[in-house]
C-alpha cells in the first residue's frame, strides 16, 4: 500500500475534508504533519481582524501529526513563521513512498526540499499565478531563477487551473510533470445543504431588513484593500440597479472607510465575519457573489457559491477566473479595478431575472468538474506515473 505524507502549514478549511476524503475513498496509506495550529486553536487573523477558530472539523477522518513549531512568532506571513526542526525526521520517520508539500516558502518547508533523499517521491501543490505580473525587473529575473532551481526538486507538481499551470511552466517544469489536481471545496456538504440553508437565508435576510423582492449581490471575505470591496460598492452605486441590495460580509481594516462611503444607502447591508457553518446560509442569500480582487491566487468562494449554483464575477487577476467563469455563460470577468466594467456586468447579471437563474444553473455544471474525486485522481496519477528522480 503506497503510504503519502502531506506537510501542510496548518489545518485549512478547504484542504482538511480532501484529505479525509483520499483516506476514504483511495488505498493510500496517509498521513498530514502540519507545522501549525491555527485554525483549530483560536488565534486572531490578521486579515479578518478578529479571533478565527474553524467551526467544522479539521481533524477527523484521516491521520495526522502537529510538528513543534519553534518560531518565536508561528505564522504564514513570513519565512521563519514556520521553524520545525523536527519536520525531516519526523516525516522520514513514517517511511512514505512519496511527501506531497502544500507550500514551499518557509524555513521548515524549503529545508525538506533540499534535504529530501533519494527514493521518496516529492510533490508540490500550489496556486501561485503570474497573471498581469511582470518579471522582467532584475527582481523578478532573479526570483524566477530561485523558484525554477526550486522546483527541479520535485518529481512531479499538481497545478490547480489553468494560471496556476503557466506559472509552472514559466518556472520550467516540463508537461510530464505535471498533473491536473483542481482547486475544489467540499462540494458534497454544500449542495447537499442547500435546501436547509435557502429557509436559514431567508430568515437572515429579514434580519438584516433586506427587502423580500431585492436581488443580493454577495462579497464575502476579508475587508482588505487587495480584496478591492470598496471597488464593488462604488460600482453597485453607480450602476443604480433596481430591487437590489449589495450585502458585505466580513470584517477588517476597511470596514469603517466602506460604511462610510455606503453613507446612508439602505441597499448597501454589512454582516460581520461568518466561520463554515453558517457559509451555506451566507450563499443561499446571495443571488450574485463577486470577487474583485487584485490579487488572489484562486478564490475558492467562487467554488462555494457555484456548488450553491450562483453566478459569479471576478476581477481578472483572480486565478480561479480563467477555470470557474465562462463569459456571460455563468459569470463575467471584468478589468481589476475598472469601475464602469464591474458596473456594467452587475447590471448584465441582473437585469433580467429568467438569466440570473440561467447563470447559476450553468454554474452548477461546471463546478462538478472541480471536486475532491478530480482532485484526488490527479494526485494519484502522479503517484502511479512518477518515479522519483535522483535528488540534486
């Protein structure tokens, strides 16, 4: 039975219930060491500006590992957040076939990459993209050569989409290496809730005074000015759409500069932070979710709202753009930061209800290609094809 390690960070939302689900449905023998504890402890996150503690469980269904973290200051914002000595022992320990690692850009991560040793097949899963990024700088010449030696030490990665795929190849790894894992949340759970959660909706939309006949166009994040939501309530102003109330959700630190421009404006609606549980009520409000970022390596609440068949608009430096939104199919994709488009395409979203119900329907087809079981073929594809290569 081949036996898999996964060195994650920490325990995350979207990746746990994969990992329970290649326990449950793969002969793989498997096992996560995760480098930190956010997530099922509480901690404050630092964009969200509040205490963050998952409420589903992260830790059920498949085995795992915390390794000591000894960084005087344990986080993903920086290289030595991250400082696990024990990692390569621990994990060499287990005696894996192949090492699967979700992120490479800390001190106990890279030090396993250089040190991996021969007869281990090593993996690399990412979302990093180089949409409307230049590298042409000295800087980035030099990053791009750092990252290309980086990755010539894995024997196969694991793009999530099609931008994330030109980045590998832009650092030069080569096709057969490379095999299709999608980016994907637990879809299941979440149609699997939607009746449940339309009635919870509708409740908390009269709650929130939202008036019954009003579509609801949905941002839902972290109020941080690379998500841009200042961008999409000056552009719901402007496009002055009738029976339609914008609904913010999410705390941070523009929070006071958005309700100050929303001044008065009873159709622009604020709810603080929502932890997984109360996603699915979150979605079920919403008509329309957008996602106007400027830089965003996937954005995976356009998977949930599409599970919960919504239609969708994102900015196109969102990576998840190129993979989730067909133009005017089930969504639109507009110029980041250009305000008459994302106007434009929330009145082309809802001025006719007959359409609207028309994207989400197309929504929900195309998500069922982004699920754990294709996620969990790609991965087994690489354990079955890939030998690992001598180690340099």
């Amino acid at each position: 039975m081949p036996r898999l390690a996964i060195i994650a960070t920490h325990p995350i939302q979207y990746y746990a219930p994969w990992f329970a689900y290649i326990a449950r449905h793969t002969d793989l023998e498997l096992k996560v060491f995760y480098l930190w504890d956010f997530g099922v402890t509480e901690q404050k996150d630092r964009g969200f500006e509040t205490s963050v503690k998952w409420d589903i469980p992260l830790l059920e269904g498949y085995e795992f590992e915390f390794v000591p973290n000894t960084s005087s200051k344990p986080g993903t914002s920086h290289f030595n957040g991250l400082t696990n000595p024990e990692l390569r022992k621990r994990v060499l320990g287990w005696k894996p076939n192949a090492v699967l690692l979700m992120a490479y850009r800390y001190w106990s991560t890279l030090h396993f990459i250089l040190t991996a040793p021969r007869g281990v097949s090593l993996f690399f899963r990412g979302d990093s993209h180089r949409l409307h990024q230049s590298t042409r700088t000295i800087q980035g010449v030099l990053r791009q050569g750092i990252i290309r030696s980086i990755f010539r030490k894995f024997d196969a990665v694991l793009p999530v989409g099609q931008a994330n795929r030109e980045y590998f190849r832009l650092h030069g790894v080569p096709e057969d290496r490379m095999f299709q894992c999608p980016h994907a949340v637990d879809n299941d759970r979440l149609i699997a809730s939607r009746e449940s959660a339309a009635e919870e909706a509708r409740q908390w939309r009269e709650s929130l005074n939202t008036p019954g006949d009003h579509r609801v166009i949905l941002f839902a994040g972290k109020l941080q000015a690379v998500k841009r939501p200042l961008d999409l309530v000056r552009s719901f102003t402007q496009a002055n759409i009738q029976r339609a109330t914008l609904l913010i959700v999410g705390s941070g630190e523009l929070e006071d500069t958005l309700r100050k421009e929303a001044g008065d404006d009873t159709r622009i609606v604020f709810a603080p932070f929502q932890n997984q549980s109360l996603m699915p009520r979150t979605l079920a409000a919403a008509d329309v979710v957008v996602l106007p970022s400027a830089s965003e390596t996937w954005g995976l609440i356009l998977n949930e709202a599409m599970c919960f068949e919504k239609p969708v608009i994102a900015s196109d430096h969102v990576g998840a753009s190129l993979d989730l939104i067909q133009h005017g199919k089930n969504g639109y994709v507009y110029p980041m930061g250009d305000l008459d488009a994302l106007a434009e395409c929330l009145g082309k979203c809802l001025h006719d209800d007959n359409a609207l119900r028309a994207l989400g329907k197309e929504s929900g087809k195309i998500i069922s290609n982004f699920s754990y079981k294709n996620a969990t073929d790609g991965l087994q594809a690489a354990i079955s094809n890939v030998a690992p290569k001598g180690k340099e």
